[in-house]
C-alpha cells in the first residue's frame, strides 16, 4: 500500500455526514447479528455450565431428555451398588436419583403460564453440584414439603418468595429458600425432596440418575457394563457436561438460523449503503485519482486504498456496533428451551468467537460494498479523470 | 543528443466509431535544458501532446523517446515507474489533494521511491524553500492563495528530481501578479536548476519566458 493512510482517514473525514451515516448503518446490522450470536452462545454457556465435568448421569436411552426419562428404583439401586461409583465422606454411594416434572406458574409482568422444572432431589444432589448456594432463607427439610427455588425463578414468577405457598402435584409447598446457581440452568428450577414429590406427583418412577465415579477413566467400561446388564440395558450413562450440551444445540442452532437469516437481509442494505458511499466517494475524487495516477501510483495502489477506506469505514461501524451490543449482557432473558420444554433463564453472553465472526460479517460487508467501486476508481481512464476538472 | 524526440506522432480519439483526428504527423525534439513554450489556441490539441510526452497517453502512431527511452513500448505499469522517476507534472489548477498538508502533497510522489522517512523529510523541505514556501509546511490547500498552492504543485513536481518539468497552462487560473511570480519560478528553476521544461499556455507573456515557442493549430505543428 503505497498511498499514505493519512490520505484515506482525512477523506474520511472531510465527508463527516455521509461516513457517519454509513458507519451508523453498518453498526446497527454489525449490532443485531452480534446480539444473534451472543444469545445462541448465552444459551449453550447456561446450558454447559450447568453440567458438571465430574458427574455422569444417567437416563432411560429412548428418552431425550430428563423430562421422558424413567428409571424404576431397583434399577437406581443396582447402579448405587456398582463399585466404580465414589463415595460421600459419610460413606453412602456419591448418586442421586432425582424426579424432573414441569408444572405450570404464572409469570410476573405478562401474567402468561411458564413451564418450570420442579426436581426432587436427594441430600447427595447437593454434593454433586457444589456450585448451588442458599441466597436467602435455609435449605428444605427432608421429610416435609418445603421447597427451595432459584434466584431466577424468585425473580421472574408469581407467588415465588420466601413463606409463600405453591400447589402442585396435589399438595401445597412452602418456600423456605432462594438458592443461586452460579448462572446455571438451575437457577430456572425449583427444588424439593424427591421421596415427598414421587408420590405426590403419584409416580413410581425416577427420572434420572447423577453420580460421581472413583475414576473417570472408568466411564466407558461402566457404560458397557450397564449396557450388557440385562437388567440395566435399558439405561444409558452420559457425561453430565455433554447432556446438558445437547439440550442447548436445538435452541442455538434455531437463534443462529433465524439471526443469520435476518442479518444476511439486513447486510444487503449496509452492503449497498457502502456502495453507494464508495462510488460517491470515487466520483468525488476523479481528478485526485488521476492526479495521483499521474504521478505513477499504479491501478493497484488506488484500488487498495478504496478497499482501504471501504474496510474502515466498515471496521468502525463494527466496533460501534459490537461496543453496543457488549452492553446486552446486561440483560437476562427468560424463555422456553427447546430441547427441555421448560423456562430458561439465560444471557447475551459476549465471546472471543462472537467478536471474530462479527469482525468478519463486518469485514465481508465493507469489502463487498467498496470492491465494485474500487474497482472503478483503479480502471479510471488518466487523461479522462484529469479531465474532469 | 536530444533529450525529448517526438517522431511523426499522431492521435485520434474515437467517439461512436468515429474518429476525431487531434494530433496529425508531429515531429520535434526538445534539448536538455531547453524551456519550451507549446501555444496555440484552444482545442489545438496541446494538452494532449503533453500527455503524451508526459507518457499518460498514448499516441496511435509514430514514437516517443525521452533519454533514450521509447515510452510508446512501456506498458501501463511500467508507463506508471517511469512517470514517477522521469515526469514533474503541474496542472492549471494544481490538483494538490485536498485533504493533505503542503509537506504532505508533496511528500506524495517520493513515497514511490526507496528514500527514508528522514530523506523524504529533507528533499520535501528542500522542494519547499525553493519555491518560497518554507514556512507554508503544514497548510493546507484551502489555507493558501492560488499563487502558493501552484508553488506547491511545482515543489511536488520537482521533489523527485524529475528528467522533465510539463507545466499544462500553469498560470491559467492566478491573477497577474501571482503568474508573474510562477513564472519567474519556473524560469529560475530552468536557469539555476537546469530543469528541462515544457510549457502549455496560450498566454503571449507567459510565452515569453520560453526559449523557444512552438505553435500548435488544428493538430499540426508549426
Ligand atoms: N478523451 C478524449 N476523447 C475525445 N476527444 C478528446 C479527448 N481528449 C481531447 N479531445 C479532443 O481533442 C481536442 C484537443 O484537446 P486538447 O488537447 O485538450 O486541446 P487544448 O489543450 O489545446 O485546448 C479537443 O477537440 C478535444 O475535444
Ligand atoms: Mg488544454
């Protein structure tokens, strides 16, 4: 490049309106497919994040989820029994069966149903995620119907404070607690004891299994011990991480098509509103280009300083756009997942790879958009350009 | 030897398949040193005959040779090397960038060559101090009258040292005083500089300051 970047910025900068105005165009679209990915990375981060890289869990193999699975307790009991499971420290299997059901509450605000988690849990559920915290209030008492809930669902549903009484599965439940679950999908359930739920609920059945092994290079000979087991074969073990991964793809593949899709259409618009700059910027300048030529820059010179000046132009406009759209993290929006059926609570979750690919939808934008006119402004005939004066 | 041979050279431009004939059969050779002035009334085609020595153009027949180079044989890139090492070329309306400072316009055409930043920095003071503007460095375009801006225009054209000076109607757009002193520029950098110049004007006085005149009316030289 052998035309000064200065000549470029000033020029920018002497078309104050019309580069404002092009920037702020590209910003907005750099924005919503910014805002795009950093929703679908927001869901699949909650999602992740919520399994464990230590636990395994265990559900019914037709069932794609927690919510269609079944496991019948003596089938829980085998497994509990298996000798590659850990230990707690008071000596009891490191596993818990839990029942998953989604029952419906209305929502602050809109008044409209949500479906939530309710899990029963076990006194082992709590070791087996470390990262759950009591907020407010105290832990539930086995044995009763005392519930807990997540600081998300306290947020976003009715009737979900600390003394208030919920009624579900045929019985009233008080709330003693607020627990937080560091971001996680858990923060979006609410949890009670899975002995007083099973039978509320009038289910014989667990939903799944979580565990912790002595060694975690242990997993793939349990899990063809399991699958060899005539009793157990009906079961199939998961790393907690990877099944909670794959509740989240169903969701992020649906907001990064639909994202993608609006934000091809809207590029169309900056792309062309770049053109459109461009070309007047080239008009503008014929007797500068021919100038310029005639003191021996070549074709390729100008057109690299046009592409130049159309990427910048572009690259601008992304960082105003991604600068904005970093602010949405603020922001937490609640909605149902896919892959769960149930409410989840979740982020715009600003990454590295959301800052690369928008750099180069960005990037794409402002080359496409200055390469015609580049092109025009490096085939510009010297006698005719000079002419124009 | 002459430094500049124009040989039997002709150029027709074609509008709608048809041919407008500017230039018919012109052959002369400018010396080194020489200062030559190109008259003749408007449309005579001087401008385009400076193009073409000044290789930005090329001639639909005859040839061109400056120091022994035939430029009707360089192609477009090597037309663009050439111009940079060989042609000074200043406009009637100076055509500076106006976005750039006067050191920076005429920084411009050293940025084509290998010298340093600090040697860039020396020769474009040096260009500057001779046409008088050393204390303009940092102006721009629309901060300095037309007579200063044409001086910055003849430093950009000189700054490398060019075997040719074409100076197309180079007072054509300044008031008296200010061609006056453009001239005198000129005449100056042609006596003590020994700067080979070719000069387009259609103004008598301006001719005057020409060695030698040479007179252009419909295409053909006389
Ligand atoms: N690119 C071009 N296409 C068509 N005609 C041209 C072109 N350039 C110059 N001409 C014609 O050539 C003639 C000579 O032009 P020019 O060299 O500019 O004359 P002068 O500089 O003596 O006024 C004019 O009639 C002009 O219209
Ligand atoms: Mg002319």
């Amino acid at each position: 490049m052998k035309i000064p970047l200065t000549y470029t910025l000033k020029s920018l900068w002497t078309r104050k309106l019309t580069t404002t105005l092009t920037i702020g165009g590209i910003s907005m679209v750099v924005f919503v497919f910014a805002a795009v990915l950093m929703l679908a990375y927001g869901v699949e981060k909650t999602l992740i994040e919520t399994g464990s890289d230590e636990n395994v869990i265990v559900i019914r193999k037709a069932a794609q989820a927690e919510l269609q699975s079944q496991i019948d307790r003596d089938a829980a009991n085998i497994i509990k029994t298996l000798p590659e499971l850990a230990a707690t420290p008071d000596g009891k299997p490191f596993a818990a069966n839990e029942l998953f059901v989604l029952i419906n509450i209305f929502k602050k605000g809109s008044g409209d149903m949500g479906n939530v988690t309710v899990r029963g849990i076990t006194s082992e559920s709590m070791l087996l995620r470390p990262q759950i915290k009591i907020l407010e209030g105290k832990m539930f008492t086995a044995g009763t119907s005392e519930i807990i809930v997540g600081s998300s669902i306290a947020k976003r549903f009715q009737g979900c404070t600390i003394g208030e009484r919920l009624k579900f599965g045929g019985n009233y439940w008080t709330i003693v607690g607020v627990f937080d679950g560091n971001g996680t999908g858990f923060d979006s359930e609410i949890w009670g004891d899975v002995e007083q739920m099973l039978p509320a609920f009038g289910r014989p059945v667990f939903s799944s299994l979580t565990f912790r092994l002595k060694n975690q290079s242990d997993f793939d000979a349990l899990k063809t011990k399991i699958e060899s087991d005539r009793r157990l074969n009906y079961l199939e073990i998961q790393h907690e991480k990877e099944y909670y991964a794959e509740q989240s793809r169903l969701m992020a593949i649906f907001i990064r098509v639909i994202g993608t899709v609006v934000s091809i259409i809207f590029s169309f618009g900056a792309t062309i509103g770049a053109m459109i700059t461009m070309y007047a910027a080239v008009a503008n300048r014929t007797v500068e280009i021919g100038t310029l030529r005639s003191l021996g820059f070549r074709r390729r010179n100008i057109l690299a300083a046009f592409l130049i000046e159309s990427v910048l132009i572009a690259s601008l406009g992304a960082a105003i756009g991604l600068f904005t759209a970093s602010f949405l993290q603020l922001f937490v929006i609640s909605t149902v997942n896919f892959g769960t059926f149930s409410e989840l609570a979740f982020g715009f979750t600003l990454s590295l790879a959301v800052i690369k690919y928008t750099a180069i939808f960005a990037l794409g934008i402002g080359f496409i958009g200055g390469f015609l006119p580049a092109v025009r402004a490096a085939r510009l005939n010297i006698v005719n350009a000079l002419r124009a004066s | 030897m002459s430094l500049v041979s124009v040989q039997n050279i002709s150029k027709s431009y074609w509008r709608d398949s048809q041919e407008i004939r500017v230039l018919t059969n012109i052959s002369f050779d400018i010396a080194e040193g020489d200062f030559l002035g190109l008259m003749g009334p408007s449309g005579s085609g001087k401008t385009t005959l400076l193009n073409l020595i000044a290789g930005i153009d090329k001639p639909t027949k005859g040839s061109i040779t400056v120091s022994s180079t035939d430029i009707s044989k360089l192609n477009e890139s090597e037309l663009a090397k050439w111009r940079a090492r060989h042609i000074g070329f200043v406009f009637q309306f100076y055509n500076l960038m106006p976005v750039l400072t006067a050191f920076e316009n005429v920084e411009l055409p050293l940025l084509l060559s290998k010298l340093s930043k600090k040697e860039r920095r020396e020769h474009v003071e040096f260009a500057l101090q001779i046409v008088g503007l050393g204390d303009r460095v940092h102006h721009y375009p629309k901060q300095l009258s037309g007579g200063q801006e044409q001086r910055v225009a003849i430093a950009r054209a000189i700054v490398t040292d060019p075997t040719v000076l074409v100076a197309d109607e180079p007072t054509g757009d300044l008031d008296k005083v200010s061609a006056e002193e453009i001239l005198k520029l000129l005449e100056r950098l042609n006596t003590e500089f020994k700067k080979t110049i070719i000069m387009v004007t259609h103004d008598p006085r301006a001719a005057e300051r020409a060695h030698k005149i040479r007179h252009l009316d419909k295409g053909e030289l006389s």
